[in-house]
C-alpha cells in the first residue's frame, strides 16, 4: 500500500493522529495530495535529520495542545514550586522553563496523574513504548533519570523506585 492509502485509513480510524509524509515525492502535485490526503507536514528528501525532529516535536505539541483544549486531560500541574504545563510540553521552576520531548512529557503526566501512589512499570511502558522488553525497559530509566534531574532543585519532590513493581512520584507539600 502507497502512504496515501495509508493515511486515508489512519484518518478514517483517528483523525487526530499525527502524520507527516518523509518521501522522495517532490513534485507540487505530490505535496498538494497528501496534505489533501490528510497529512499534517510533508518532507521531502534529502532532509536533515535536526528539522525533521523539529517538526515532529512541533506536531505533538499542537496535538497535545489541542487535546488539552478538548477538555480530555488537565493542562497545567501545580507540583510544589514547579509548573507542568501537559499541552505545552513544558516544565517551569521560578525562571527556568525546561522544553520536554513527547515522551518526557507523557512519563510525568503519568507520574503526576499517580503522585503519592506506585506506578506500574510495565503499564507504562506499554503505554508509551508498546513493548515492555529489557531494552525499552533500559531507555525508560533514562528518562526517569532525566525527570529526576529537571526536579533537583526542590527536595520535597523524589521520583523513587519501587523494586520490581515500578515507580513512586512523592511530592511532600
């Protein structure tokens, strides 16, 4: 199946799923398809690899916004003297704003949404890896290590391990 026929099925199921089209296509006729087809950026080859991630990170933005905005999650966490803004991808502490990626971001939504009790490891990452394997398992303690870092700064906020079961987001107000 061509990406047309793809995204014309993705769009038939969710419209609100992010797609963009990276082709060797570059004719104008190719271009004005798939936005037609329903794609929301279209790269052409040769790329570089920076813009490509740019646009990806500004594509889930705009979608976690507009989800936001649809009143289906909760934009703005007050998390002691810091602010989680979910829509934005975005953490703030006194003058600092930290940018999140996608899955930064969608980590401590859900450790926010769990504050004070235990977070399933393997809930998450099927949620946001869609395989609970030893490697996926590796790249999720990255992250947590990262949101640990971003949370130095207040110690009435640790993100604890809980052995074998997965993670505690204590927040002590």
């Amino acid at each position: 199946m061509d990406g047309y026929t793809l995204v014309r099925e993705i769009r038939a199921q969710d419209v609100n799923v992010p797609v963009i089209f990276l082709t060797a296509r570059s004719l104008t006729e190719d271009v004005v398809k798939g936005f037609d087809t329903g794609a929301n950026d279209y790269v052409k080859k040769p790329f570089s690899i920076e813009e490509l991630i740019a646009r990806m990170n500004a594509l889930l933005k705009r979608a976690s916004r507009e989800v936001a905005k649809a009143g289906d999650v909760t934009a703005v966490f007050h998390i002691a003297s810091y602010t989680f803004d979910h829509a934005a991808m975005e953490l703030r502490h006194a003058d600092r704003s930290i940018s999140l990626t996608h899955l930064e971001n969608e980590l401590l939504y859900r450790l926010v949404m769990h504050k004070n009790e235990v977070l399933q490891r393997q809930k998450v990452l099927m949620e946001l890896w869609n395989d609970d394997s030893f490697f996926n398992a590796r790249s999720m303690d990255v992250f947590i290590t990262k949101l640990r870092k971003y949370f130095s700064a207040d110690p009435n906020i640790s993100i604890v391990n809980i052995r074998g079961i997965g993670y505690k987001f204590i927040v002590r107000q």
